[in-house]
C-alpha cells in the first residue's frame, strides 16, 4: 500500500515497559470486542488479526478464547516487537507477522481460519485497498468462517457525531483517498465477496461491527 500520510490521532501508540506499546483506544474498547468475540467465535480453531497494532487487543482476545490459536500480523516492526511482547508466556499467540492486508494474494501464505478480525483500519485505508482486504480476509477463511469488521463507519451516508464529523474531515484533509467507509457499501461489498450473512452490531464510542458468515459448504 502507499504510505498514507495520517492526522497525529489516528494511530497512537506510546511506549510502555519494555517492547511493548500501549493504544488508548485499545485499552478503552478491548473488554467490549473481547465480549463480542466470545459471543460469535468458535471455541477451538484458528484466528487471524489483520492490523494488530500494539497487541493488547490479541492477548485479550487469546486470554478469552483459550481454545482458538492466535496469529496476529502488522505492518510496522516496532509494532510487530510490541504484539510478541504481549504474546510472551501465551501458548495459542503465535509471532506476529509481517502482513500487509492491502495486497493482492496474501491469502495464499497463510493457513486457512475460522476468524478474521480487524479493528480501526478500514477508516485510513482507500476504497480499492478496502475491497482488496475485504476480497482477500474472505478467501482466507475456511468455509464457514467469519469476518469481523470493528470501526468507526458511516450510517448510510451519514456522520452521525460531531466526533466522527471532526475526524472524517481531519483524515480526508490528510489524504482525500481515506476516510470512514459507508456500511451499506460495507455491505454489499461483503455480500459481493461471497459472505452469506452480515450481521451488525452497534459497539461503545458510536462504532460498529460488522461480522459477516462464509457459506459452510
Ligand atoms: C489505528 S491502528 C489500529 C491498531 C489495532 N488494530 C487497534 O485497534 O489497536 C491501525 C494499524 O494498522 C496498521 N496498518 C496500516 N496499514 C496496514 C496494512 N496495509 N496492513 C496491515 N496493517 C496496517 C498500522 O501500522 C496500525 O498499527
């Protein structure tokens, strides 16, 4: 993907003790997707993190779901050092690899999974890159599998706060390609991709989740 020029709040992450890195958002909304996880994910099997940042939320998520083995995956290396710092002593957190989930084919280097989770990554993407993910998260998973999509979102066209108004606008200010993606185009891309069923789900903050269901053949 281009290196896509961000505002400073976008992506934060500071240092903490050691490797490790620490998101505000990620401490903030961790115990609510750790939640809605529990609630959808099959309780042995294998997960996939496209865009896992520091790692808090995949140790949370590992910790939950003790029977599903865990492969988180970023892009940046100092996060790449955080997430294997959070996953040190968990058995079913593998090393987190280097995965750039834009990119044409990456499904075919990895095994395929029952859960495919991405969190706070479709807003500072651009729609092309969004369909290549969304195209590649979907043949990634093995039939049945399901994809589950957590972020700030548009409600048919619509901003729906004075926050989500204030950083779509900063994010498209940075680079006019990016911004809060549209969850009825959200849809009928899912559906497009061959997802039988996309449910949402209204999360804390005026975020969504989308969890969309391969057809189990
Ligand atoms: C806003 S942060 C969200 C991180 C984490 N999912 C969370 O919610 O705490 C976006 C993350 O996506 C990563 N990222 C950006 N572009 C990516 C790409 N094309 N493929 C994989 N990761 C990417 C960034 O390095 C950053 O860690």
């Amino acid at each position: 993907m281009t290196k896509r020029k961000l505002p400073s709040n976008a992506s934060v992450a500071t240092k903490a003790e050691g490797d490790k890195l620490v998101a505000p958002a990620a401490s903030r909304n961790a115990a609510a997707l750790s939640e809605l996880l529990a609630g959808i994910a099959p309780t042995s099997g294998r997960a996939l993190e496209l865009a896992s940042g520091t790692g808090q939320h995949i140790a949370a998520f590992a910790k939950r779901l003790p029977g599903i083995l865990w492969q988180p995956s970023e892009i940046v290396p100092e996060r790449r050092a955080s997430i294997d710092a959070y996953s040190t002593g968990s058995p079913n957190i593998a090393p987190a690899l280097h995965l750039d989930a834009t990119t044409e084919a990456w499904h075919m280097s990895i095994q395929r999974q029952d859960l495919v989770v991405l969190i706070n990554l479709l807003h500072l993407i651009s729609w092309p890159e969004t369909r290549t993910l969304v195209t590649e998260a979907a043949r990634a998973l093995r039939p049945g599998g399901q994809l589950v999509l957590y972020g700030p979102f548009m409600r048919s066209g619509q901003l729906t706060s004075d926050g989500d108004q204030k950083f779509h606008a900063a994010l498209t200010q940075q680079d006019p390609e990016i911004g809060y993606k549209n969850d009825t185009e959200m849809l009928a891309l899912l559906q497009e991709v061959g997802f039988a069923r996309v449910e949402v789900t209204e999360m804390p903050a005026n975020n969504l989740a989308l969890i969309a269901r391969e057809p189990a053949i």
